[in-house]
C-alpha cells in the first residue's frame, strides 16, 4: 500500500495487510502515523471521552519459578524477600480500593511451584464472600502453569475459576508472540501459541480479556508487527479482548541491559497498533511506563483510554520506574489534552456519576 494511497485526512481503505504494517511502521512521517491513528480513533470512539479504570493491582505473591530475564520483581523458591500474602492484608487493600472509588482488583502472580489450584479458587472465593468486586486476574502464562502442576486441561482450570469468582483475565504474559523471542527471554514460561490458546478458551467461556505487549527488550522491530496480527486473528474469531495495552520495557534492575524506548519509539508503535488492530475498540495509554505527558500525547496517537489509577503498582516499580498519578491527576491530564474524562469498568459500561 503506498502511502499516497492514504487520505487527505490520514484515513484509508480497506484492512492493513502485514506488508502494509510493516512499511507504515517503518517509512511513514511520524505526524502523518499519528494523524491516521487519531483519524481511527475517533471513527471508532467518536464523543469526547477519555475513559479510566479506578483499581488496584495486587501481586497476591512474588515467588515465582520462571526467571524471566525482564523482571525485576520475583523471587525465585526459597530466595529471602518472597512472600504470600495473608488474607487479612488481601482484605485490607481490597477495601482501600473500595474506599477510594474502586470497581476492580488486577491480581497477578508468579509461578510458584507449592500452590495448588485450591489456593487460587478459594482465594476467589473469599474475595467474593466479602467485597462487591470485579476480579480481574490471572495472566495466561500462569493459568497454563496452573494447569501443568495440577495435570489438568486448560478449560477445567478456567472453569474452576470462573466458578470461583473470576470475573477476567488480564493480558499480562504476553511480551512478545513469537516463539524465538521468549525462549531467550522467558525459556519457562508459556509458548505463545498457549497464551493465545488461554484468551481463546477464555472467551469461549463467556470471559472478557485484555491484551498487552511488552516491546523494545530483545525482539526485531518486526516481530512487534507479528504480534499485533496474531492478536487481530484471534479478534476476528472470538470478539473476547476489550482492549490492547503496548508497554515499552523498563531494563533498568533486570538481566537485560539496553538503553529504555523513547518517546517517539512508544508513539509510533502505538499508532501502528491503532491502526493494524482494527477489530478492537479500545486501545490503551501507559503512563505507568512512559510517564503522565507522553501518556496525554498518546490521546492523540490512537489511545482512548487512559488506564488505570493503579492504587499500587509493584513490577513497574521494581525496575526503578515510579510514576504515580491520583484519579484528580488523571481527570486533569485528560481534560487538559480536550477530552473529558470518564470512569469506566473492565468491560467499558460508564461508572454511574463519573
């Protein structure tokens, strides 16, 4: 596809092949990219609303067996620092988040060799007894793991969960979709092939899901192209994500050293997502990562939702990187950009008053 072929107004015709993405990633003016993803952005989001989530992500532990060489945040089996958290801390930040207005708990783990799968279901189950919460939760490299120690199908597991509590199922895990790029950077963790197969039985089931990528560690910029069209194919089968999330990675802390994503870097991937994953509604800023001003630049680079206040954010921050924002600062950032904030849920309803 040329780039002549594009509008006037940034807009074009017919659906991007992998060609066409890769050569607007590669080639394409960066205003004129991110021109055409706000063209997109706001074909498919047309009033004036940037919309948040007001919840918490609680790492229920940090032990973990994978050893990913991203991550700075687990400790491996038996290393000093690992911890479970008790119920009585669970409940305690499960109520905070309430407190402050929240509708969502994300909670996400390691891989931790001793816990059966009753752990996880009756985890679920107390929060469920107890808070008027929507659990999101469980990544699908860690359902797979669940479904190996307990030598179960990865239907049963989920279905186990789901009659648990499980309300969704975050996009965590996903790095990059390509095979020869987690086995150097996550050997133990699952295929890609497993992390779609999880989202696919997950929206089999009835759940709603996210997804995310984690880029700029030690793929190509090609296999970024990769994944967003194994993502757009698995859209166009089961309608199950509600929203994708590109995150560049943090090095600082972890076994892989490399100079972070800039500005430009995040942008332009980010427009290109907007533009390649057509079947999505909603595409996902990440001031987590990048920090409250690029965020608002993303509002016009094919981003219609800010994210998360992330009441408590722990892997991030393991790498070093502290960014924190209220829902005040949230509202204000968006309002600034010309949009007018809006909290929403994990399935995008609008939060009554909000």
């Amino acid at each position: 596809m040329p780039m002549e072929d594009f509008k006037n107004d940034g807009r074009f015709e017919g659906r991007l092949s992998l060609d066409d993405a890769w050569r607007l990633y590669r080639q394409c003016d960066f205003l004129q990219l991110g021109r055409m993803a706000h063209s997109v952005r706001l074909e498919k989001n047309p009033e004036p609303y940037v919309t948040y989530v007001v919840d918490r992500n609680i790492n229920y532990s940090n032990i973990c067996a994978c050893g990913c060489r991203f991550c700075a945040f687990f400790r491996a089996p038996g290393q000093d620092g690992g911890y479970v958290l008790g119920r009585d801390e669970l409940a305690r930040k499960i109520q905070e988040t309430l407190d402050l207005g929240g509708t969502q708990v994300l909670m996400q783990g390691g891989h931790h060799p001793d816990l059966p799968l009753s752990f996880y279901e009756e985890m679920l189950q107390f929060i469920k007894s107890r808070f008027p919460i929507h659990i999101h939760a469980f990544s699908p490299p860690e359902i797979v793991y669940f479904a190996r120690i307990e030598k179960l199908g990865i239907a049963e597991v989920i279905s186990r969960l789901r009659a648990a509590g499980l309300d969704s199922i975050p996009g965590g895990g996903a790095e990059i979709l390509v095979d020869s790029v987690r086995k150097r950077v996550s050997p133990n963790k699952c295929s890609s092939g497993e992390w779609l197969g999880v989202m696919e039985e997950a929206h089999r089931q009835g759940l709603r899901t996210t997804a995310t990528m984690m880029f700029g560690h030690e793929e190509e910029p090609f296999h970024r192209i990769e994944h967003l069209f194994a993502l757009r194919e698995l859209q166009d089968r089961t309608g199950g994500f509600t929203a994708f999330i590109p995150w560049a990675f943090q090095p600082m802390n972890t076994a892989i050293q490399r100079d972070p994503e800039t500005a430009v870097s995040y942008l332009r991937l980010l427009a290109v997502s907007r533009l390649v994953l057509d079947n999505f509604d909603n595409i996902q800023a990440s001031w987590v990562t990048m920090g409250p001003k690029i965020a608002q630049l993303a509002l016009y680079f094919g981003a219609n939702d800010f994210g998360s206040t992330m009441i408590e954010e722990n892997v991030v921050a393991a790498t070093g990187v502290h960014f924190r924002l209220s829902v005040e600062d949230i509202r204000r950032i968006i309002r600034a950009a010309g949009f007018e904030p809006c909290q929403r849920t994990m399935v995008y309803e609008r939060v009554h008053g909000h």
